[in-house]
C-alpha cells in the first residue's frame, strides 16, 4: 500500500462500494470482532491493501487478515475468515 | 445510532450510471476540481465518496474511490483529484480527461465518515493534504442549513499546496461560526509565528475544541496524518468513539 496522499478513502470506507454488491445494508458503519485479538473496529476502521488482485481489511489492532474482497469479471469473492462477528445497527 | 439509511437507495448506490465531465477547475499545481453529471442523482451526504471506473479501449477496467467536495448541484457533482505521480488513474483523471468525456461511478458510498446538518455538537476537522476534499464537503454543507460551530486545522507543506484557499479565507469571514487554522510542515509564510513543523499537540490545543465540549472529531489524510492526529486526540482526552477517520492514498 502506498501512503501517498490521493483523493479518495483507502481504508475500511473504500469497501463502502465493492460490498454495496454482495450486502443489503451499509457494510462500512458495521462492527466487526477480529478472530484473532478480539478487538471490535468498525469495517470503515479496518486498514486496507489493494486494490489488485483484491482488496484486504486488516485489524487496525493486531494487522491479522479480516477480510478479502476479490472482484472479477461476473463474480465477486468475499472471505470473511479472520471476523467471528459482525454487528449491523438496523431501523428498531 | 442507525447509519444505515443512505440517499438514493440501494439499486442506486450500487450501480455504475454513467457520468460526463462538465468543468474542470484548477486548485492547485497538482489539484483540480472536476464537475461530473449524473442523471438523476438523489444527492448525498457530506462526507460520502463516489466510485470512479475508467474503461480502456481493449476492456481493461479501473475503479477508485473518491471522495464528493460539495453537495450535489442537482445532478453536478464535484470531486477533486490530486494527481499522483506515476499513478494508474488520478494523473489521467486531473490531466487527460477532457470536457463532454464519460467515465462511470457508482455510489454516494459510505456511511461512516459523514457529517448530517441535523447533528448539532461542535466539529473539529482536521486535514492532511487532499484529505481536506470530504471536510470541504462538510463545511460547504453546513452553509445555510447548520449553525453547528465548526473548526479546521489544516496540515499542508508549503502555502501554495493549500486547496480551497481562497474559498475557506471568504467562508471564516462569512460563514459564522466557522475557524480556519493552517499548519504548515515545511515552508511557512513569513509573517507565520510557528516555525514549519509536523502537526503536535499544540496545534490541536490551540486551534481545536476542548474534550469536555465533545465535539465530533473528523480526521482525514495520508495515513501517518490521521494516526497521529488520532492519537493525539486521544491523549487529550476525546473519546474514541468521537473521532472518525479516513485514509487518503492509493493511485
């Protein structure tokens, strides 16, 4: 990942749009629990490489692999290993 | 609090609509303003990004994001680029893309680093570099429709690296409410009494809200910007769950 200053979000909020493809609901304001550490960090916090091949959330706390998200042509593949949780704050 | 609910819907968020170049506005040596149409756009909050995809001639396609620098204008949209060097999207975006030329996007994307005019505690917006484009964003949404007081510390290089000058000099005289503060990491004018350094504690302390004011803290830049400035929020004694950061980088 280059640290260059650009224009636009590169971390958990750049996954704001590849998830708007699986997801029903915002993904980025969603909790997330790292299987490893334990630490709950929104998906908007996580640190993210990419974006070829895919992109990669990593805990902001202990760096281990949260998600992927590879995206390609007619198929987008999610790996959710590294999260035992997610939790969505939803309309009562 | 829920933050699910986002303009424009979910068909609409998640779809590539096409989008044609409609101005182009310089704001600095490496920055330009671009104005996009979109058919139909349902606006979007400040802070919100869109998704930007170039289609090459042979079907190679690239996608990044973008961070919206102004509420939607009907079905204008403003994102500004900095050009980095070397990089695969943004010199093409700030340089080659000409007037009535078509990209796509896909959004308002983004629900976390959002600012909603109805959210009246105070606002301290810290930038680094382009990371200003989504707190502009903020400011210009609170125009007329917030009297939220806000502060911006600003973290640029030199003078000249500043986006938005002149409009931010105009909007701390006229817009109530509303503080501008520069810090300058390597080349300060000469009437500056800080000496050209890295943002510090200080700089917060003196240009930024007290921890018992409970201000809503939005923190975008390169990486080691917004970690610092988060930690140093912190250690003054801002809650965590105050603060809100973005990551600026990639190409």
């Amino acid at each position: 990942m280059t640290h260059t200053p650009s224009s636009g979000p590169y971390d958990g909020n750049a996954l704001a749009g590849p998830l708007s493809e699986v997801f029903a609901v915002e993904v980025t304001t969603a909790v997330a629990r790292c299987r490893g550490c334990g630490r709950s960090s929104a998906v908007a916090e996580l640190a993210v490489y990419g974006p070829e091949p895919g992109l990669v959330g990593r805990c902001p706390g202990c760096a281990d692999v949260l998600m992927r998200v590879v995206r390609r042509p007619g198929e987008v593949w999610l790996d959710l290993g590294g999260i035992s949780a997610l939790r969505f704050e939803v309309p009562q | 609090m829920a933050r699910a609910a986002v303009p424009g819907g979910l068909r609409a968020r998640r779809a590539w609509r096409p989008a044609v170049l409609v101005e182009r506005r310089t704001e600095t040596s490496t920055a330009s303003t671009l104005v996009l149409e979109v058919d139909e756009w349902a606006g979007h909050l400040a802070g919100q990004h869109v998704d930007v995809r170039l289609t090459s001639q042979d079907g190679y396609q690239a996608a990044r994001s973008y961070s919206l620098a102004a509420p939607a204008d009907g079905a204008r949209l403003e994102i500004t680029v900095q050009r980095v060097a070397g990089g695969e999207v943004s010199p093409f975006l700030a340089d080659e893309l000409a007037i009535g030329d078509r990209v796509e996007v896909r959004g308002p994307l983004g629900g976390w680093f959002v600012w909603r005019p109805d959210d009246r505690s105070p606002v301290l917006l810290v930038a680094g570099g382009s990371g200003v484009v989504p707190l502009m964003a903020m400011i210009r949404a609170r125009a007329g429709t917030s009297r939220a007081p806000f502060r911006l510390v600003y973290s640029v290089r030199t003078p000249a690296d500043r986006i938005y000058a002149a409009e931010l000099r105009r909007r701390a005289a006229e817009d109530g409410g509303l503080d501008v503060a520069y810090v300058f990491t390597r080349e300060a004018p000469e009437d500056s009494p800080r000496p050209p350094a890295r943002i510090h504690a200080d700089d917060l302390a003196a240009h930024g809200w007290p921890p018992d004011f409970e201000p809503t803290c939005y923190v975008c830049g390169p990486t080691p910007l917004v970690e610092v400035v988060a930690g140093l929020l912190v250690a003054a004694g801002h809650e965590p769950d105050r603060i809100r950061t973005e990551r600026f980088g990639g190409s």
